[in-house]
C-alpha cells in the first residue's frame, strides 16, 4: 500500500560522498554492493549527463530517433502486422501513455533513463491480469531493491522487491507467487500496480547487486574530467585570476609613484577593443603573454578526445555531431549508421521488455510482439525506394513483393515477375548458333519460311517489293536457314501464290 509522506526529502534518505561520487546511503547491502563495484551510480551518471554537453547530445539524439519511431504490433506466426490492437491506445501511434506523458515524451524518458542509467524502470496500472490503463517511468534514482529476500529464476538471482522512494511517497512492490510469461511479476499491496526493470548488461550482477550498467560507466572519468577542467576554467575566468597579459618591470629599483603614474597612463592608452593590435611602448617594463598555455592546448585536446569517446561509445557517427567531419557526401550515410547500428538495436531492446511485460496482461496475445517496421522511419523508407528501383531492374521480384518492400498494400495481379518485350531466352534466339542447340530440321524450315514470308511482305515507298528472290537467298544463307534450292524455291513459290 503507498505510504503518503509530508512533503519533506524522506527522513532516510542520505546523500554522502565517496571520493567523486554520490549514492544513496539505503542500506549497507546497497553500499557494498555500489560504490565498491566501480558501477556508475544513477545520481551520479544524471549529474554528468546534465554538466557535460557530448554525453548529453549523444544520448538526446538517440531518444529523439527512438521516440520518432512507430511502434506496431506484430503476429509472429503468420508473420504480419496487427493494425488494431488495445496496447496501440498506450503505445500506438495516437497512444496517450498517461494523462501527464505525451507519446513522444514517454519514450525519450524511456530511452533516455537508460542510455544515462543503464536501467529503465516502467510502473503500469490496473487490476493483476488485466490490460494496463496507464504506463509510466519511473526515475532509476528513486528505486532500491531488496537484496536480503532475493529469489533464485534458473541461473540467476532476482529481487524480492523494490520500493519506490519519492519525496512524497514510499511504495514497495513484492515478487508475486507465481511466473507470468516466464518472468516475475513486481505488485504492489494491492495489486493496483506493477512495476518493471529493464537493465543493460552488468558482469557484477549478484544477490546483492540488481541493476544494470550505463554505457557511460567504462569512460565516466573522462567526463568526470571534462566537468572538472569547464569547472575550473569557469572558476578561473569568475574570479579574475589570470590576467591576459602581465606588465612585468625590467628596472632594479621598485617604481616611483611618478614613474607608476605615467606608466599607468601609457598602458590604459592601449585598452579597449578599439585598439586591439596596436604596438604598444611603455618605458622599462616587458609584456608577458600568459593567456594560453600548454595546460590549456591539453584542455582543448581532452575535450575532443573525451567527445570522440562518448559518441563511439553510443555509436553515433562523428560526421553527424562533428563540423569538422560534417560534408554532405557522408551525411547521409551517417543517417543510415545512425539507425542500423544504434537507434534500431536499442530500440529492440527497449520493445522486447515492452513486449514481455505488457503483452502478458492482453488475453490472446500470446504470439504477439511490440516492435516497429522500418519503412515507417523516413530514412529508411527513402533507402528502401532506392533498393527498389535496383531490384526492378533486375526483374526478380514481383510487383506485390515490392510494393511490400516500402509499406504499399498488394494489388490483384500483382504476383507475376515482369521483364523487357525485347527479352527473349537466349535458347530461342535462332540467329546466335554459338552456344545453343542445333535446330532440327522441323525447326529449320519453319523457320526459313517465316523468313521468306516477312521478306516477301516488305515493300519500298512505290509498292514494289523490296528484295528479290536472289536477295532473300543470299540473306536466309547469311544467317544459316538455307539449306537448298528445292527447298527454297518452293517456299518462294508458296508464298508468292498466297500473296497474288
């Protein structure tokens, strides 16, 4: 049963700090378990996500695509799409998740939460085995687990619980009795709702450890540096302490306060940006530039290597994010990388866990998976016309099947293989004797006579025939149909009685 709480940061609740991290001071399992893995911790990879500008674009331009993707219901065993389904009124293309979500918002958090987090936490509600009437995410940060009542699934350790721990509530779901769809089921007291974890790999998972890995874990003291040098130039910069340039007197003597003052008044001559660039004289002293430093030329490398890192990490391709490697030959094939090596993959991740954890709640939904068809993503239904026009060519596919191919319904008809009139087997080609039969005489004859006849029916612009007799001859010998006179003559003959 949720537990209403004042509205106060709750009583147990503890941010410390461990070195340059924060966690959550919940349980000593959780510290165990955490902070001495090396994981990067929820809060901590949200507050690098939010400091750090590469780390954030990598992951928003992921969400952007993920949340633009139609999802579509699909029949695994006759192997078609759904087009009415009640899970679409959630998840479909005009779903409202719940009545604070928009679609689009609903899966960027979706796939943000675990790009940033390694995990991603659903809480849907409704009566146990009964369709969902809302789905929600739920931020990593605000879940812990109970690792003292885990339960062994095969191989593996699950969770006995987790609670929900939110500035106004604390709520905890159990492990329910029994498997749905092979997998356990998280219910509150009252079995209102039900919550969900979806994790990225973790090679520490155990009994005391149940959440996942953020991609971002591997190069996290990267972007702890990243952080640290904006921080510190921001600082320095603030506070002033480091002029562009020091005037640094060449004289034995301290300066006398006429010589401070005319030196003072020859340099102040010079400031502004109206005199930028102009040589500068001042008696007995010697300017020393120390505004750039190879500290600095170290910065400015560390940022783009730590850049570099992050987006090869997310595999977004650096001709999309980077103006140095931006030219419109590879932009467009940085699209399609985008897509088939980054955005689909997470996207089959993401709507596998959707599908096991939904599609158990609609009776006679067995077979039916959440996933999306490519040709609804603009760039892909582009590349997809283009193959098509390349497959036409080669006359290997039928009209139905490439209609298919780019989201059009099949027409009647359609399921024949259509090639050029002027295409002909190259076996009945009778005028190419390299490589093929040999006619038999049957063949051979009906053939000359079909020659001489179309011969025969030619005419000039008078009406006169266009070709002799010794003409047709010599032609049906050229192309090897002659095979003698008697023959000859009397198809001659035929013909030309057929004619009169």
């Amino acid at each position: 049963m949720t537990k209403l709480k004042s509205h106060k940061v709750f009583s147990g609740t503890e941010v410390k700090s461990a070195g340059s991290s924060s966690y959550y001071d919940l349980s000593f399992y959780d510290y165990l378990g955490g902070s001495n893995r090396g994981d990067l911790r929820a809060l901590e990879a949200i507050r690098l996500y939010k400091q750090c500008m590469p780390f954030f674009r990598a992951v928003e331009l992921r969400a952007e695509a993920f949340s633009s993707i139609p999802f579509r219901v699909y029949e695994t065993t006759t192997k078609s799409f759904v087009e009415s389904h009640p899970i679409l009124d959630l998840l479909g293309e005009n779903g409202k998740p719940n009545p604070k979500d928009s679609l689009s918002l609903y899966k960027k958090g979706l796939s943000s939460f675990r790009d940033i987090t390694g995990e991603s936490f659903c809480v849907a509600t409704g009566m146990k085995g009964q369709p969902p009437r809302e789905i929600s995410n739920v931020k990593p940060q605000e879940i812990t687990m109970g690792v003292t009542n885990s339960r062994v699934s095969g191989m593996y350790e699950v969770p006995g619980s987790y609670r929900w721990n939110t500035t106004y509530f604390d709520e905890t779901f159990k492990i329910d009795s029994e498997l749905v769809g092979n997998s356990f089921r998280y219910w509150n007291d009252l079995e209102t709702r039900e919550i969900w974890q979806g994790l990225d790999f973790n090679p520490t998972l155990s009994c005391v450890n149940h959440r996942g890995l953020s991609k971002a874990s591997p190069i996290s003291l990267e972007i702890q540096q990243f952080v640290e040098g904006n921080t510190n130039n921001l600082s320095v910069l603030s506070r002033g302490a480091r002029p562009s340039v020091a005037w640094v007197s060449q004289l034995d003597q301290p300066l006398t306060d006429e010589q401070y003052e005319r030196w003072k008044e020859q340099v102040t001559s010079y400031e502004g940006a109206i005199n930028a660039g102009k040589q500068v004289l001042v008696d007995a002293v010697e300017p020393k530039v120390i505004s750039t430093t190879n500290k600095d030329m170290e910065f400015k490398e560390n940022r783009k290597a730590v850049r570099t890192d992050i987006f090869v990490e997310y595999q977004i391709p650096l001709a999309l994010v980077s103006p140095e490697q931006m030219t419109l030959d590879n932009l467009k094939t940085s699209i399609f990388q985008l897509y088939d090596l980054s955005v689909l993959p997470h996207a089959d991740n993401l709507l596998t866990e959707l599908t096991l954890f939904l599609m158990p709640r609609y009776q006679g939904s067995e077979n039916l998976i959440l996933t999306y068809n490519p040709i609804d993503i603009a760039p892909l239904k582009e590349r997809a016309i283009e193959e098509n026009s390349k497959l036409v060519s080669m006359a290997i596919l039928t009209d139905n099947e490439l209609r298919s191919r780019i989201g059009y319904e099949e027409l009647e008809g359609g399921n024949s293989v259509w090639k050029q009139t002027s295409l002909a087997p190259a076996e009945s080609d009778l005028f190419t004797g390299d490589n093929l039969r040999t006619p038999d005489n049957g063949e051979k004859h009906r053939a000359l006579t079909e020659f001489v006849k179309h011969c025969l029916n030619l005419e000039t612009k008078d009406g006169k025939r266009a070709h002799s007799d010794a003409e047709i001859r010599k032609m049906a010998i050229t192309h090897g149909l002659f095979e003698n006179d008697d023959q000859f003559s009397k198809i001659i003959a035929d013909n030309s009685c057929q004619q009169e």
